[in-house]
C-alpha cells in the first residue's frame, strides 16, 4: 500500500474532516505499516479515590452478573460463578466438567495517555499508552464513577485502547464475525479480528497475536506480516470529547487464502479445541466491491461494532482513491456518508432466545 503516501495532505485532512461528520469518529487517519505504529507506554499518574474504587468494583460486578445470566440462559448445561482473582477483583468463571474453573477477560489492556499521538520522522506514530485494569475500562462508561473522580478533582482514565484487522481475502472477501454474548462491549456485533493490546505490546505483535487466537491464521503461512497495513484510529461517536471514549486502531492485511480457505480454517480449529457447535459463531463475509460494501454499511451499519463500521467506511475511501484517484472520491464519498446518517444506529441486543431454540 505504498501508495497511500502519495495521498496529498490536503485529501487526507478532507478526508479526515469528512469521516469525522459521520455516525462516528475517525480520529486520525495513519497510513501506516503497523511496524512504524509504536505503542510507546509511559508512566500512569493516576490516584483512583476510594469511593471512587468502591464504585468501579460495584459497577463491574453488575456487568459480571448481567453476563452470567445471559451465558446461563444459553449454555444451560455450563455452571458460571464469580469468585474474587488473585488480586482481589471479581471474576467471571466458567467451571468445565472436570472442575476445572476458567477465569473470562483476564489480565490488564492499555489505554491512550492524554496527550495524544505524534509523528517523528520516517513516517514513525507513536502512540502514548498505560495500562489499564478491565475493570476500571467497564467503570469508565459509568457516571457515578466519573462523578467520583470529579468530586476528587481527578481526570477520569480513557476507556481503553482497541484494535481490530480487516483481513482481505484473495478473492475479494472481509470476514467479520460476531463476538460473544458474553463480552461486556459490544456484545453480539459484527467484528474482524481484534481485542485489546496487553502492557508492553508492539501494535504488530498485538493485532498478530489477536488474529492467531481468533482465527487461527499464521504469519509466513497464510499471510505476509509485513503487509499489515494500519489505516487509522477510530473511536465511537457517542463518547466523543469525552473520558469514556474508546478508540482503537483499525488495520488491513491482504491474506494468501480464499474466504472458504478462512472458514475451513476457523473450523478445523474450533474443533481441535472442542468448542461446542452452539459456542461457535458462523463467519460472515463482506465484499470489497465498493458499492456492495457501501450498502452493506448503510443497512447493516447497525449491527457492527461502531470502530467496525468506521474502519470499513474508510477502507470504501481508500479503495475508491485507488480505483479512481482523488479527484471526485471524497464526492462518492460523501454521499455514502450522508445516507449512513439517514439511517438510525441503534442498540444491537444478540438473540438470545434464538440461540436458546437452536441449542434445543
């Protein structure tokens, strides 16, 4: 994708400016191999008030519980507990048939520092990060939390720093799937490859790391790493300006199989792990023939993870720039914008009681 660099800067600042008016934020539009995105973690001065913790440990437990009685609803032979980790946090488990208790969405993310992203040099992006609790990433969203740290004349902690990966297969396929309905954001929508990048992470390893674990997909073997492309950060519009926001870095990378290559692939992997039928969601593919992909976000928009919908919106921008140059993409552009706004974004809630009828 070198030549994404010769965009000029006046394409990328419309561009941005263009992106940013719609149902959500694109932040910053990078360009960039995600080699030269450096996730560079710096000191956390931070003081979290009592009261301020009492809350953040109230809230996440609540989304604990709502959690367990949406798995118990549909894994009904599978017993959930939450129990307090080693650290004295409440966690959700599931307990296998064995005994065995498996502790879900373990360990620490990072979130943006506050002082926001720079360039230097070589087309280098240095993003300035922290390490954040997954609790306190939950509690963020919450306004008696928020209301705690103000009282404490404290800045309230970003919501967490996201990533994602829009793989695109060799005959022209974006597989998303849906996440689990267990997972406290964005539970059930359409969603690429992605997660949260761990303390001390490179945003190549992470993206590489995440795209393994959930698809099974081996740089050297299904795809050249060096072809990760990262295009921008993006973030749900709903919390824009504000400490709840959650940004996340959305990335490309051209794979080396067919979209039925991708399936036959996360198959034989869900079963060498033993996962239930019920456990596993099915791959849905969007093409990346632009007006196809534009009215797949017009209409199903809705069921995406906001950073999703933003991350293929600019993917359709890059891919009419490369088809047609820059003269009259940002016009098409703008019209698939205006009738996305047209269209309201609602809450998507996963069915349940579906899933409920195809496990019986």
């Amino acid at each position: 994708m070198e030549w994404l660099h010769e965009l000029s800067p006046e394409f990328c600042a419309k561009g941005k400016e263009l992106l940013a008016t719609s149902v959500w934020t694109t932040e910053q539009i990078i360009f960039e191999p995600a080699e030269n995105v450096v996730l560079h973690q710096v000191d956390r001065d931070l003081i979290e008030p009592d009261d301020a913790k009492k809350v953040r440990i109230e809230t996440w437990t609540a989304k604990l519980e709502e959690r367990k009685g949406v798995l118990e609803a549909v894994n009904q032979e599978t017993r959930y507990k939450i129990h307090d980790d080693a650290v004295g946090i409440p966690a959700l488990y599931e307990e296998t048939s064995n005994g065995e208790k498996v502790k879900m969405w373990a360990g620490t993310t990072v979130t943006l520092a506050q002082s926001g992203i720079t360039s230097s040099g070589s087309h280098q992006i240095n993003v300035p990060v922290y390490p954040i609790n997954y609790s306190e990433w939950i509690a963020c969203q919450n306004l008696r939390y928020a209301e705690e740290f103000r009282k404490a004349n404290l800045a309230l902690p970003y919501a967490g720093l996201g990533i994602s990966v829009l793989m695109v297969t060799t005959d022209g396929f974006i597989p998303l799937t849906r996440r689990g309905i267990e997972t406290p954001v964005y539970p059930g929508r359409l969603y690429p490859p992605g997660g949260g990048p761990k303390p001390g992470q490179s945003s190549t390893s992470a993206i590489l790391s995440e795209v393994l674990e959930e698809t099974g997909l081996e740089a050297g073997k299904h795809f050249n790493a060096s072809d990760l492309f990262v295009m921008g950060l993006v973030s749900d519009s709903r919390f824009d300006n504000s400490d709840h926001r959650r940004p996340e870095i959305v990335a490309t990378l051209p794979l080396s199989l067919s979209f039925r290559d991708v399936e036959l692939i996360q198959h034989d992997r869900s079963v060498t792990k033993g996962l239930r039928e019920e456990d596993v969601w099915a791959v849905e593919p969007i093409t990346t023939f632009v007006p196809n992909l534009a009215r797949t976000i017009i209409y199903s928009g809705y069921e995406m993870c906001p950073p999703t919908e933003a991350g293929l919106s600019l993917y359709a921008l890059l891919e009419l720039v490369k088809k047609e140059g820059q003269d009259g993409s940002l016009d098409k552009m703008k019209v698939l914008i205006e009738r996305m706004r047209s269209f309201e974004r609602v809450q998507y809630l996963p069915p349940i009681h579906k899933l409920k009828d195809l496990i019986i």
